[in-house]
C-alpha cells in the first residue's frame, strides 16, 4: 500500500510538471507569435529589405531591442484606440436620442476616422444629415445635406449591401425628402425580399407605389399588411390609406 501511494505521489508529481511545461510553452509560443508578427512586418518595411536584399544583422538586432521595447505600447495604443471609437459611437447615439443631429454628426465622422469600414456609422451619418437637412431654411443649404445623406446611405451599402437599415433609409429619403419615388422602388424591393414582414417597407412601398400612380399595386400591399401585421393600429392605418387609394381609383369621396 505505501509503495502504490508512492508511485501514485510520483505520477501526479509527474503529470503536474508535464503540464507546467505545457502552459510555460504555450505562452512562450503566443509571445513568440506576436513578436514573430512584428518583426516580419517591420522587416519588409526596412529600405534594405526591399527588391530582395538582404537586411543587416544590425538592422535585424535594431528591430529586435525596438519590439520589446515599443510592442506592449503599441498594442496599449491599439485598445485605446478601439475604445475611443465605441465612446464616440456611443456619444453620437445619445446626441441623437436628443435631437443634436449635428454634435452626433461630428461624432460618428471621428468613430469613422477610427473604424472606417463599419457600416452601421455610415448609415447613422445618414440619418443626421437627413435631419439636418429638414431644419434648413436655404434650399441650397437642404439639398447639400440632403446629398450628404445619401451618400452616406449608399456607402454604407457598398460595404454591406444587404444592410437592411440602410435601404429603408435609403427608401425614405428618396420617398419623402426628394420625391423620386422610382429610386426607392428598387430598393423596398430589396429589403422585403430579405424580410417579407417588415410592415414599415410595405408602407413606404405602398407610397411609393401611389406616387408613381400605380394604385392596384398600393391596395395590393395595404391588403398584406392589413391580413400579416399583428398591430391593430397598423391595420388601421392601412385599411384607411387604403380606402383613400381606392376613393381615386373609383372616383368615390
């Protein structure tokens, strides 16, 4: 019994060097990858390196002693970085909850400046630079906002073009603030192609669809939303929208 408690005291001291050794290796190795990481870069970036020549052993220790020394402040930096453009995303939605489109506006380009493939801050741009533009007196003015927004919206659909927000706001634009309903038609189609219940494109596609005098195709998507939505206002609304369509159609007040 005391020689098989000692081999059991001798297999777990064993098994518990074998796995000191592991976890010592494995953030041995993630070090190591991360310097791996730097030093590759920063070696392609040394004018020596470039058209096949080689770097010197001096260059090589050079960049060595600066990635130790700069490599925990330069991925400090990077978190930083991150951080301050949450913070400013997130300052940009609470000048936006409280209608200070234009703070919020300059917000989102400095959280753009920090992340600026991110769809979502392009599509909010949009949105307070549509506002804005309602709060122009100078038709100039309006429009130059205006057509800020859209290109916000459309560029936040070159990066994700089935950003679902983005074309409704899109759409709306197009709709109700430069009346070129024929532009919003493709993009309503879009959207509820992706999401066949949205009950607030079908009522700017039914808009538009009345805009552009094709008024059976309105009644049409009133009738959807008036048998999908699960909203007793929203039926309401759609079957009194509806029965203004169709008083034009049949001549009925």
């Amino acid at each position: 019994m005391i020689r098989s408690t000692g081999k059991k005291k001798a297999f777990i001291l064993n098994m518990g060097i074998v796995l000191s050794v592991l976890v010592l290796s494995l953030i041995v190795f993630s070090c190591d990858r991360k310097e791996s990481y730097y030093f590759d870069n920063l070696l392609k970036m040394e004018k020596k390196g470039y058209k096949g020549q080689k770097s010197s052993k001096r260059s090589i220790e050079k960049l060595k002693k600066g990635i130790e020394k700069y490599r925990k402040e330069v991925e400090r930096t990077v978190r930083a970085s991150e951080q301050l453009g949450i913070y400013y995303k997130m300052l940009a939605v609470k000048y936006m909850y409280e209608k200070m489109y234009g703070e919020a506006a300059a917000s989102l380009k400095k959280a753009l400046a920090i992340y600026p493939e991110n769809p979502i801050l392009f599509y909010l741009t949009g949105v307070c630079y549509g506002y804005l533009s309602r709060a122009q007196v100078e038709e100039s003015e309006r429009d130059s906002y205006i057509l800020k927004a859209e290109k916000y919206y459309k560029h936040a659909l070159n990066i994700d073009p089935a950003y679902s927000d983005a074309l409704y706001g899109l759409s709306i634009l197009y709709t109700f603030e430069v009346n070129k309903p024929e532009k919003a038609l493709p993009l309503l189609k879009r959207l509820l192609k992706k999401e066949k219940e949205n009950t607030d494109a079908m009522f700017v596609l039914a808009r538009v669809y009345y805009d552009l005098s094709q008024y059976e195709r309105a009644v049409e998507i009133y009738n959807r939303i008036i048998k999908s939505s699960t909203s007793k206002i929203r039926k309401n609304k759609a079957l009194v929208d509806k029965e203004k369509v169709e008083a034009e159609i049949y001549g009925k007040k």
